[in-house]
C-alpha cells in the first residue's frame, strides 16, 4: 500500500495480516480494528489495521515464548 492509502477493503486487510476474509469480518464485528460502511462494503482505517497487525504479530511471538518455556521446564506434552 501506498502512503496515500487511508483505507483498504476486507480482502486486502486478510491479504495483509495473511488470514481468512472471515477472521477479518470477526475482528471488525468485535470493533477491534476502526472501520466504516460504504454501500455495503466495509472500508478498514489502514492505520488502524497496521496498529492491529504490529499487536496481533507480538502476541504471537509472546505465546510462541510461553510454548518454548513450557517445553522446557516439561509442562507440555509435546
């Protein structure tokens, strides 16, 4: 996306975070990225959806730590 995008459309915000258009539907029904309606279709705030992306990546990378540190001190079955 260019500078000059403010906004983008459900497929390029699945495309974006690399998940299903679906997920992107749930995320914005729990209103945890800010968005809007335009003849039907939702327009997701490019800022908002990065700010999304960036906390979503780290928790992530948080839970991968917690499964490693589980691993080692043997509380996981794997």
């Amino acid at each position: 996306m260019s500078p000059a995008v403010s906004e983008c459309t459900v497929a390029q915000a699945a495309k974006f975070l690399d998940v299903s258009e679906g997920f992107v539907d749930e995320v914005l029904d729990d209103n945890l990225i800010k968005h809007r309606l335009e003849g039907g279709r939702r327009l997701i705030d490019w800022n908002s959806l990065q700010d999304y992306g960036q906390e979503r990546n780290q928790k992530l990378v948080e839970a991968e730590g917690l499964f490693h540190f589980f691993q080692e001190i043997g509380l996981s079955d794997d």
